[in-house]
C-alpha cells in the first residue's frame, strides 16, 4: 500500500511518461480498479494545466516587459516633436518590437473573443437551466385562477406552482428527501425552491448545501405533505465509464411531463478536458441541467450539467464520483440524516421501458423563485 507521498511521485511520473512499459500497464490497472487513485491521478492533472497556465501567463508578461525596456520612449517623443518624417523612421528603428508587440496583443484580443463565443455569435458552452419569461408566468397564474373551481371540485391534493424564475431537474439521492441538482440551476440568489414530481404533486425544498467548484447542489424536502419515497431502485457508480457505453437522461425539457433522451458516452472528459465530468453524444435541452444521466444497467453514472451550442448531440454530465465528493464535504450540521448512497440496484434485469417506468418516480422538477 503506498504513502500519500508515494502516490504523489507515481502519479508525476505516471503523467511526464518517465514510467517504463510493465509499471505503466501496472499503474493504468491500479487506476482502472481505484476509483479515488483515478479522481486523484485527474485532480493532480488540472492542478499541473493550471501551473502551465500561470507559467505561461508569467513568461508573456515578462517578454512584454522586455520589450517595453528595449524602447527609448524619450527619443520616440523627440523623434516625434522634431522631424516631419517621424513615423517613417521609427517604424524602421522599432518595427520589430512593435510587430512583436502588436502581434501579441492582437492574438490576446482574439483568444479572448473566440473562448466567450464572440464568432459563433453565442458562448459554446451553455448551462441547461431554463429561465422562464415573466409572460409565461402571468399566464399559467391567469390558468390557475381560472381552474382554481374545477380543482376545489375534483378535490385534488396536488399543490399547483407557478412557473418560476429558473427551471432544472433533479433526483433523488435517499428515500427520506435528499435530492441533488446542478448548483447552477439553483444559483446564490433565490427566494425559494420548490420540486414536483412526475404526478404533479410539489414540495417545499431546502437548499442544504452547494459545491460550485462541481457544479453540484445537495437539496432536502421540507414539507409536511412528503411521506417519503419507497427504497431507490438504483445505484450510483463510483468508477470510470466505458466508451461507447449506451446512456439516457430524464428531465424536465419540455413542459411538466419528464422526456427521456438516449445516447452513448463519447468522451471521459468534459468541455475543454474537464476531468470532472463526461462528453456525452445525447441531444439535451434547457431544463435538463440536474438530470440523471443512466447506463443500460440502471446505474447513475452522471448528472446532466450543459451541451456544446455549435455541436450537435455534444452534450456534458458530471461524474457521479464528484457527487460522492461533494457529499464529503457537506458540514454534519447541515445534514438532519446522513445521506446514504444506495448501493442496490433493482433495475438492472428491467429493459428500458420497465427501467424508466419505475425511475421517473424518482425524477423531479426543480423550480426556482
């Protein structure tokens, strides 16, 4: 068993290649088998891209500041104040420090356009929260009013919400009401948050605790109403997936009506090498953010967070190893129950229409205000 240290030397060497062939191949199964030594192998190279960034960052700075020391600024003014032919000359004194010059600045400029989406005409990346139109809104309150006789009539126990301001989805995490969602569906500003379930029925929610590093938000039902739900049907997978493995998600996309989409895993990263989450080829909209991406065993391998805008069926989920992660680190005190992962899974004899028929239940829209 290695040290802390130990571990920390294999996985440099295992990333700069100074491994020989038999302890690569020993190193690859050991990450394969260790879930916690793969998010650990994946922590150390985002920590590595990002001490290349700074070092970068710091090289460009420095030759800016050579280059600024190489020009007499006092003979540029003379030349300037004294000849009619100033610009021809310092252009044949100083060209190449002003190309130079010029050319980083115009690559920065144009790096910076094209990471914010400036030439697609909207950013690449797009978080799948929906946000609902204040029209919307004074409709579906105009509906309620309206149909408020008709529900008094039926008798009907479902509490009716109004749209929101933000719409996502969400699932469950235990039978006693912890649900989980992507921390941008719910933000930092909110006056409340409320779930509802595929039959309709809403419930008043708290939000217990949010990771913005993971894009993970640990929600837990407050209402009086909510008797709890039967024991999950499925598990939550720790390990890495296989590419190419066949997938689908439930969410809320369309209306109050869960809508289910399929694909298959096509990338053990996400957007721009993020370690912490899936490319996944699956067409997702906005309102799916927070949704359960399964595999074909019923197992949760991911939550549904964003899609590529300018790629067709490039879609992103987080790992679900991040979620256990991110449940280590919620304070004790925030917690009434400790969260208990289900570790059964009864879904993975089912076909897919039984699998969904029985996971929906478990599925929630998650409406902010």
């Amino acid at each position: 068993m290695m040290t802390n240290n130990q571990l920390t030397e294999a996985i440099e060497r295992y990333l700069s290649g100074q491994m020989d062939k038999e302890e690569l191949a020993r190193f690859d199964e050991l990450r394969r088998e260790d879930a916690d030594i793969d998010m650990k192998i994946a922590e150390h190279q985002q920590f590595l891209g990002i001490l290349k960034q700074y070092r970068e960052r710091v090289e460009l700075v420095d030759r800016l500041n050579a280059i600024h020391a190489e020009i007499d600024v006092h003979e540029l003014v003379e030349e300037m104040t004294s000849h009619p032919s100033w610009v021809v000359r310092m252009w044949r004194q100083h060209h190449s420090k002003i190309s130079v010059a010029a050319s980083i600045a115009i690559f920065a400029m144009l790096a910076t356009m094209f990471f914010t989406g400036y030439f697609g005409g909207q950013p690449k990346y797009r978080e799948l929260r929906e946000e609902i139109g204040r029209v919307k809104q004074s409709t579906a309150q105009l509906n309620l009013k309206t149909n408020a006789l008709q529900r008094q009539i039926n008798g009907s126990p479902k509490k009716h919400m109004l749209p929101g301001n933000y719409k996502g989805s969400g699932f469950a995490l235990s039978s006693d009401g912890y649900i989980v969602t992507n921390y941008h569906v719910i933000g930092s500003r909110y006056d409340s948050v409320y779930v509802q379930t595929a039959s309709g029925d809403s419930y008043r929610v708290k939000v217990v605790y949010t990771e913005p590093q993971y894009d993970v938000a640990i929600l837990k039902i407050d209402d009086s109403s909510f008797k709890g739900l039967p024991a999950l049907p499925y598990s939550f997978k720790k390990s890495k997936s296989d590419l190419g493995e066949r997938v689908y998600t439930i969410g809320y996309s369309e209306g109050d009506s869960p809508v289910v989409d399929q694909g298959y895993l096509s990338s053990a990263n996400g957007y721009q090498g993020d370690s912490a989450a899936y490319r996944v080829s699956i067409p997702v909209n906005p309102g799916n953010s927070g949704g359960p991406l399964v595999n074909s065993k019923g197992s949760i391998i991911g939550i549904v967070s964003g899609k590529q805008t300018q790629t067709e069926g490039a879609s992103y989920a987080v790992k679900t190893g991040y979620l256990y992660k991110a449940l280590q680190n919620v304070p004790q005190d925030s917690l009434s129950d400790k969260v208990t992962m289900s570790n059964k899974n009864t879904l993975s004899n089912l076909n897919r229409v039984q699998q969904i028929k029985k996971l929906q239940n478990y599925v929630f829209m998650v409406r902010v205000y």
